[in-house]
C-alpha cells in the first residue's frame, strides 16, 4: 500500500498525459513540458503559495478555481515565469490559449504551471512548437504518465508517480498524482507542483475540500529550508469516469486515499531533498490545537541547527528543545519530553542520563530518523517530514552563478 | 570613530574586571570565567532572550532587573546551565551568591550569565576556586578588560571590544561593552551575551530605557541562522562614577553612543560568524512601519537559499525578492525594487538588463556585500547585518559528536 512501482502507476480513467521537450533547459534534449488532459470537463480546484511574489501562473490558475469544466493542466519546467511583470501573465495566458486550440475548449478551462528559472521571459517560440507536440502525444498509458512526471523535474533526481484505489460500488475509483520539487534548495528554482487525478464523480466544493484537507496533512507539513515559493501549486482534476454514488462514506473512502497518495508525494520530495543524508519524521504531540504542534514543528525542522546537528550523528536535544521555545507557543519547560530515535533525552524539563554514543552511531547508520516530542498541554498532535542540512546542500546552492 | 584598537580600548570610570580560567572547557588552561564589578552600587538593566526554554542565568538575572544597586557581573563560558531544571536555578544563584560573598554585598546585586554546553549541571568545586580567583585578579586596565572579553568566547576567533567616549560638561563621558557569539552556529553553543558599562549617572529607568533603544537597533537587527538562543543577555550598567548633570541634550549624546557601542559589538559577531565568507549589510527602506522593515529583513537573513546566493557569488535577486514576499507584509510587486551592490536587479516589480558577470565577479571579490531593498510603501527604514551560509557552516555545526 505504501510503495508503488511502475507496474502499479496508472492514470485515472478519463485522463491522458504527455511528457515531450521543446528546449527550455540548458540541456534541450531534457523533457520540459507535461501535459495531462481530462477526456470531458471535469471539476476541478487548487491550493498555491501565500507568497505575495508570486508567479504568473498561479495569478492564472488561481483565478480559474475552483471550477466544474476543466479541461488540462499544463506544466513546463526550465522557467518559472515568477517576477516578470504584465509580459509573464500575458505569456501566462497565452500558453493556456495555445492549450485550449489543441483541444477545441476555452482557454478558461485550462490550468498552468511553471517551474524553473526566476525573472526570464518565456520563450514563446520553442512553446508554440512543444504545446502541439504534447497533444499529439497524449495517452492514457502509464508510460506516459512518467513521462509528464519525469517533464516537470527540475532538480529532482527522480520522478515522482503515486496512485491508490479502492472498491466503491461495483468498480474501483482511482486517485493518481505526480509531483517535482527537490524542496526549494535548486538554484534559481523555486517550486513544489503536484497534480492529482481521479475517476470520482467530485463536484468543485468536494474537489476543494478533499485537497485542502490532504495538503493540510502532506504538502503544508514538510520542509527543507523554510523559503516559500513564488509558484508552490497543488492541483485535483475530477474526470467523474466512473459514476458511481457518493454518500458520506464513500467521500470518506476518497479522502482516505487522496490523502495518501499527497503523503506519498510529499514524502518524495524530502527523500529527493539535494544534499540531503537523512529523512526526518518529527511528531509534535500533546498540544492544545493542532495549529500549535504545526508552529512548532515548523520551528524544529526550519533550524539549521537541528538539521545539522542530525547531519553529524549528534544527538544534540537542546537544539530542538530549544527551537520549540522559540514557536511562539506558550509551554512551560516541565510540559515537555523529547525522544530520539525512540531514546528518552529530556523528561519533564530535565535532562536524562542516555548513551549517547550508540545513540549516535545509530543516527549514522540509518537514514531514517523519528524526533518526537510530547507536550503535556491536551490532545492535538502533527506529523512533518524534513531533512538534514549538509555541506552539499550549501553546494549545490552556492556554486552556481547566473 | 568606528573603530577602535587595543590601544584605545578602557573600562569606564568605576568599573574593574578580571578573565580567569577554572577548567571548565575541554580545554583547561582556556580562559572561562569573566568578571565585571562596579566599585560602587550601579544602576542595571538588562534585555534577555524571549525563548521558553531559557537558561537558569537568563531567569535569576531578569528576575533582578532593573535595579540601582547592583555591583557585578559573573560570566562563565563553556557551560550553559540551560535545561537543568531547578538544580540549575540553584547552581545560578549559587555563583551571584560566592561572588556576592568576595565584594561584601549582597548576592541579589550580582548578575550571571553562563554560555556553552546545554544540558549539563554545572561544576560547583571548579567555580568555588574561580570565583575568588578572578576577584583576586580584578583591575581597572585594558588588558584585564581584553582578559575578561576573552573568557567570555565558546568558538569566536576574537574578543570583542568596543568603546566610545564624549565630552559632556567638565569630562569625557565613556560607554564600552563586551561581547560574545559567532552567533548561534557553534556546536552545542547557544548564546550571545554583552556586557556594557558606562561612566555616566543614569538611574535604572534611564538604563532600561537606553538600552533597548540600542539593542533594536544593534544585537537585535543581527542574523546568523535564525536559531534564538537559551541564553541571549544584553546588560547595561551605570557606575555614575562620572557626576554630571543629565538633560535631555546629554541623555541624547549618551544614547548615540551606547548606540554606537552596541552596532560595533552587533557587527563583530556577524565578522566573526563561524564559516561565513560575506559581512551582509541588508536596508529594508520605505516601508509603512518599522516593524513591516524588521519582519523583511528577517525574512531574507534567514533565508539559507539568500545567503548560499551570496556565499556562491550568485545575484540571484530572485530568492531575495521571494523571501520579501513571504514576510508577512502587504505589498504588490509594482511596490518593490532591490539593488545589490549598488545595482539596480529589480525596477518596481520587472526584471532590468544588469551585467551579471562583472556583479557576480564583484561578490567573489569583496567581503562586504549591501543589499537594498526599497518599497514605495511609507518612510520607515531598518538596518540589517547578517552572514552567507557556506558548507564550512555546516561542517563545524555538524561533524561534531556529544
């Protein structure tokens, strides 16, 4: 349930994709533009950045949803189209125009994402020749539904594919998705995008509400350097393909699985995170409200000294201990209890006597590695997913010149 | 004005100071333990850390301040007494307490700070040697002065000394100041602490008020890693040693150069921020309120993806722009424009044409870098310095082992 390869990856029914080139990377050869198309007009709603720097494209989409007739998404890598005026957003629409031609629908119906460079115009050439390319390609094969994943890596070192379905009635409903983002730590790069589809017959407020919900749980609960995006976008495309009833339940059903598949996909971003040695789970528990654990947590994995410190093998507590005092959330140092890899460091506000050398060699060792914190202040908890700082994090950021 | 040499560095009339060493590092023979006595009762204030986990110094020294009676300062380096629980609050007012007992006074006129591992209780029997020891040591000089500063220092490659002196009335009016912290990026170590003394006769009210004037401007407009420490303390302590009569004119020309103390010592922990390769002065002007000007400056000098730009000689304005944007502060793109190194990147929310070679060849070059943002927002302006982020940041920080 929780690894898919490439025999289990398949589109919803109603969709097809498209992954082609049209030389937008530095290396022209690299696949840059994915396309994923709905078969009829589907419901459909996003979540985007709060970056007030935004990109063009999330004005655009954002503008568009939630709405009942969507058609496609497309999505280039290699330019962000983000800090470029009145020209991007004209660009902007204009590739949902040449989108809405192929596909003899309005322009309205098409939603758009990019990723990529900041402050450079589009080239419109090179998309004018990709667009056509990418319809002429599509299929509902899950071959290419790879491709259009592998066509929105930028510095990710893999594509990112999750599906998941379940009986509801006499078929089986399909929830799909794809994602890039190797966190915000590329070069000039500067976005998380992820697409999912399903088969359900959603209407748009179910759609919205379906994904809000997983985002909260996946996409909003994971970190690498804590800078925000300007094009951060998360989209749901609903075919409706398969008609079946949609009681309480079954809804119940569906978020189940759209949440697992967002999980999924959030999870392989910090596994792709560059430079990164170590995935980090970090549960925040005990809290008055759910927004609380959320504050620290964001805290703990936006530390560079946490996460160099996780880096090294050392299991230095009073950095994360330290890190939630400074949340914002009112606790006294009694409320609280730290485990490290299931290792209790700090009980009640005191420290405790650990071994700290096998504690330690176990943080080598292992990528994996579980912080958790219990707060003695109620019953609300999160669950974030973060990695390590490392020198070829610095690196690969530092190195790089316009 | 702006900088001052071994030669020109004194304590101010009425103070006398002393740095020891009692073997509290793993380095024995290094000087750890720092003190600062006012022959006379003085007026204190001191501004601490808003952290919640805070070390058991930060709480008994707040816990005394402000006061007109106070008549020294106990600092010791390579130990933090922070997350000790109560044994730690008693360690704290165990050391005002032997000190208190060497000047004859009372132990509540005693003030502490500690820096250095977190998590450790303290060694009562090295300290009950040290404690007498370095009243025995305890001189007016500059060199005593330069002692005390160096025995304050966890991993900062110098001790930092900064003085001023201005005529008022029939004499020189004299503020200097100690400090410590290659910010938060020391293993282990969390902690940046000051001591400023000044000759002149304010009362603790004067004190306070002077001294968060200068910390807002100074030690609070100053970023390594965003990480707040257990331990932060900024003291003031006035021996009044100087009697003049103080109007407004006078209070205003003490102000400027408790100011000027506080933005040196501020400026020599980001020089000597472990690993960084850039001294970062970053304005934030044209902003509605002075708080709007902070929380954009905090988002950029916290941004790792900012300072490993910087690090790599990379003007990417991009990342720069997009940390602004997610400051939490309302402005269209339209409102913005960023120069870097006095290059115009950014014009009212559109990319310009800059020659990004040679501005590139320019960061590689220079140490110092100066990025300025304005917004067409309103007439407030705040002053940031902050360091780049380098792979040798995350080397000291990580491969290290509790």
């Amino acid at each position: 349930m929780n690894n898919t390869d490439a025999t289990s990856i398949a589109l919803p029914v109603g969709f097809r994709a498209a992954g082609v080139s049209c030389g937008l990377k530095s290396d022209p050869s690299k696949p840059d533009l994915a396309l994923f198309v709905a078969d009829r007009p589907s419901a459909a709603a996003g979540v985007f950045t709060t970056n007030l720097v935004c990109g063009a494209p999330v004005k655009v989409s954002r503008s568009r949803l939630p709405r009942a007739t969507a058609r496609a998404v497309i999505v280039n890598s290699g330019n962000a189209n983000a800090c470029t005026g009145a020209r991007g957003d004209e660009d902007a629409r204009w590739m949902t125009a040449e989108v809405a031609k192929q596909l003899d629908c309005s322009p309205e119906d098409v939603l758009v994402c990019s990723t990529g460079v900041i402050g450079r115009f589009l080239p419109r050439e090179k998309l004018a020749k990709g667009i056509p390319a990418a319809t002429s390609h599509l299929a509902p094969s899950a071959e290419n539904f790879r491709d259009a994943a592998t066509a929105m890596m930028t510095t990710d070192t893999f594509a990112k594919l999750a599906t998941r379905s379940r009986r509801v009635g006499a078929g089986d409903l399909r929830v799909s998705g794809v994602a890039k983002g190797a966190a915000m730590i590329a070069p000039n790069m500067a976005t998380m995008l992820a697409v999912l589809m399903t088969d359900a017959p959603l209407d748009p407020r179910q759609a919205d509400s379906l994904l809000r919900h997983a985002v909260a749980r996946s996409f909003n609960c994971i970190s690498v350097d804590g800078h925000m995006s300007t094009s951060d976008t998360v989209l749901l495309l609903a075919s409706g393909a398969r008609q079946v009833r949609l009681g309480d339940g079954e809804l119940a059903m569906i978020q189940e699985i759209v949440d697992e598949v967002a999980v999924e996909l959030a999870q392989a971003i910090i596994r792709d995170a560059e430079g990164a040695d170590h995935f980090i789970t970090l549960d925040v528990r005990g809290t008055k409200t759910r927004d609380d654990a959320i504050r620290i947590a964001r805290a703990i994995t936006d530390s560079p000294l946490v996460k160099t410190a996780i880096a090294g093998g050392d299991p230095n507590w009073g950095r994360i201990v330290s890190a939630a005092g400074y949340a914002g959330v009112p606790f006294r140092e009694e409320d609280l209890s730290l485990k490290l890899n299931g290792v209790l460091l700090y009980k009640a506000g005191a420290p405790t006597d650990f071994d700290a050398k096998s504690l330690s060699q176990g943080l080598r060792a292992n990528r994996d590695v579980l912080i958790e914190l219990d707060f003695a202040l109620g019953d609300e908890a999160v669950r974030f997913w973060t990695s390590d700082l490392t020198a070829e994090y610095v690196r690969l950021n530092a190195d790089y010149t316009t």
